[in-house]
C-alpha cells in the first residue's frame, strides 16, 4: 500500500466510524459491510466487489495500531492531501535559524518535545531518515495480517475439520507483479533522491533536514507509464480461496492463527498471517464443558426407584449403555469415559449423563391404586419435616 494511498483515501469514512474509535467499534464496521457487500452475496456486481475491497483495505489498516498510528501522524503532517512541504529558509513565510523567527529545531522541540527531527521522520514513513542518498529501495516488508470467520457444526467442532474460505488481502499487483509500471515496462531510479527515496534540505544554513522525495513520493523510483490495474502503486487486493484445517476441540469464538497464510510480503518480506474466528453451531442433544460432553436423559420413575439398565447416544453415533442404581436421584450424573472432545495428546475426554426423572401426569385407575399400595407399604419419612425444625 503507497503512501499516496494513505494520504488520499479517508479509511475512517470508508468504515463509517469516527477518527477516535475504539477498536470493537472499528472490528464492529468492518464486519457489517463485509457481510453487505460480500462477492458471494452480490455475485457479478462489480461494484460491490470494488467497495469490499475498500473496506477490507480501510480494516488493514485501522485494525492494526501501529499502521493506524503511522496513518493518522502521516495524515496530520500532510494535511491529507499529500501536499504539505517545509518551506525553505530565506523564502517568504519560510523558517530559518538567523531570520528573527524560530527554527524547524525549535518548532519540532516545542511540537514534540524532542528535536531529534531525524526520528521523528523515520517514524513518519517507516525507515530511518538518516538514509544515505543511493541506498535502494526498502527493506523487506512483513504482508498484512487478516482474519475472517467461519461456522462449521457441533461435531466438526469436536473432530476438527477443513473448511473453504475466501480471503481477501493487500497483494503485489497481478499485472505489473508490484512495480506499479505497466507491461513491458519497468520504472527507472528516482534522480531528484538516486533511489533513497529521501531528499536533504537545509534551513537558513545551519543544518539539515531529511524529507520525503517530492518526485517519487519515498518509493526511490519514477513510474513513466503507470499500470491501469494499480494505478502505479503496485499494489492490488487480492481474493483467493483456500482450504483451512480447524483443529478438534475448538470452542465457539476461538481465534485460531494459520501461519503464512495472510497478505505477500513487500521486496522478500515474509507472508502475514491468518487469524480465523470460529462460530460453532449448537446441538439438538450435546452440550460441552471442557473436554467433557454433556447430555441429559429422561428416565422413568421406576427406573430410577427400582434401577434399571438404559441405552444413551454418543455423538459418535454408537450406543452406550448405563447402569442406574435402585434409588436414583433426579439429576444425577454418570460419566461415560473416552467418548468427549478429541484432545492435542489424542485422547478424549468423557460423556456426561445427567438423569431427568419423569414424573408421570396421567394414571390409570390401576396405577394409582397401585402407587397408593406403595406409598402406604414403604411408609417414607416426612421430606419437609426438616423445614420446621430448629
């Protein structure tokens, strides 16, 4: 992404969101227009693509602190048009130690606090501005990280599964393949900077300041016949889709990170990242505690006073059986071992069965007179006669 990009797109416009957001409220924008202008919701729609594409390019930027920072200094510093220049000393309005009014030194160390000028540049455009004119174009440069989201099922969740997902990141350009010159040309070395892309000024002869070369914008090259695809910036989003490993065991909300899957690298510099938020669908019948499933299920009232042997489902499918006891209380639970949530070392965790004792609504003539028969046979304590004691 060019500086020129920076200073002439308003990202903060783009997402909707104001210049002091906080980042849920800018994470917040970005997934809402990314679900409004989506491809696979308006496919053909070139327009839709183009302003997916801004939106994605606008969350690069304003989701990561520290290009947020440079963005908004550089935009403070250029007026965000870009244009912004320090006049010269000895010019009209210019400042210049020597000329009855303060230096650029004094200006900075009162703006700042610090008058390290050099640094403060460096900081500005991402590279020292101490930089030797003939030096060459940038270091490498690390791609964007990006993140998108994903919902898969409660067993997938469990077992681990590969999904599609389409992308979209910041990319050298397909056409010019990142010099921003169109085919069959290649830009030439900037001669105002010789390449550095810094010029050295000085004010009233005292001393001298670094800046950005006015030519070739800091690129350290001069694009004659810009590409038509970037526009000369190199640079182009780019949508692709790929296969993506969930690993078991992920939670719903989970935030997985997929190395080397996120934007390309500028000159040499190593692929970003891709983060994957992960949305898990629930279950009609499972639930999850840690690695431990949960279920619940009806027994009789009989079952449970007499004991008996019942069948639960696993979420593999197969049925276990259970043993209840004779005198079983409504919301006991047994544990199933080795039939939960797959484990990193391989293993599993456990079922767990909570028993819901249904008490029957209707009677028949026959099943009345047949509990009264009990009740007056067992005898039972009063259950309350410990509410009234003491």
């Amino acid at each position: 992404m060019s500086s020129k990009d920076w200073l002439e797109k308003d990202y903060y416009k783009i997402l909707g969101v104001s210049k002091d957001a906080k980042p849920e409220e800018i994470k917040k924008a970005f997934r809402k227009l990314a679900r409004e202008n989506h491809p696979d919701q308006h496919p053909g729609d070139a327009e839709a693509e183009k302003r997916f594409k801004e939106i994605s390019e606008a969350n690069s930027v304003l989701s990561d602190a520290k290009k947020r920072a440079e963005y908004d200094e550089q935009r403070s510093v250029f007026g965000g048009a870009g244009g912004f220049r320090f006049p010269r000393g000895g010019q009209p309005g210019g400042f210049g130690g020597g000329q009855g009014g303060p230096s650029v030194e004094d200006l900075f160390r009162n703006a700042t606090g610090d008058s390290n000028i050099g640094d403060l540049f460096g900081n500005l455009f991402g590279q020292s501005a101490t930089r030797r004119p003939g030096a060459g174009q940038r270091g490498p440069r690390r791609g964007q990280d990006i993140e998108g989201e994903v919902t898969i099922d409660f067993e997938q969740s469990v077992d681990g599964t590969t999904v599609s997902m389409q992308t979209v990141s910041d990319a050298p350009c397909s056409s010019c393949h990142g010099t921003g010159a169109r085919a069959g040309t290649v830009p030439r070395v900037c001669p105002t900077c010789q390449g550095s892309g810094m010029v050295t000024g000085t004010s009233g002869g005292v001393f001298g300041i670094n800046d950005v070369c006015p030519d070739c914008r800091g690129r350290g090259l001069i694009v004659d016949d810009p590409c038509p695809d970037c526009h000369g910036s190199g640079r182009q989003m780019s949508t692709k889709t790929m296969q993506v490993r969930i690993p078991a065991g992920v939670t719903d909300g989970q935030k997985i990170r997929i190395k080397g899957k996120g934007g390309a690298g500028e000159n040499g510099g190593a692929t970003g990242d891709l983060y994957v938020v992960v949305h898990v669908r629930p279950h009609r019948l499972f639930g999850r505690k840690g690695d431990n499933l949960t279920l619940t299920a009806p027994v009789l009232f009989t079952e449970a006073a007499l004991g008996a042997d019942i069948e639960v489902p696993t979420l593999q499918g197969q049925r276990v059986k259970l043993r209840l006891p004779e005198g079983t209380p409504n919301g006991r639970t047994f544990r199933v071992r080795g039939k939960g949530v797959s484990k990193k070392d391989g293993s599993r965790g456990d079922l767990l069965v909570t028993v819901e004792v249904q008490v029957p609504t209707t009677l028949t003539p026959e099943a009345r007179g047949s509990l009264e028969e009990f009740r007056d046979a067992a005898a039972p304590a009063d259950p309350r006669a410990g509410l009234f004691g003491r």
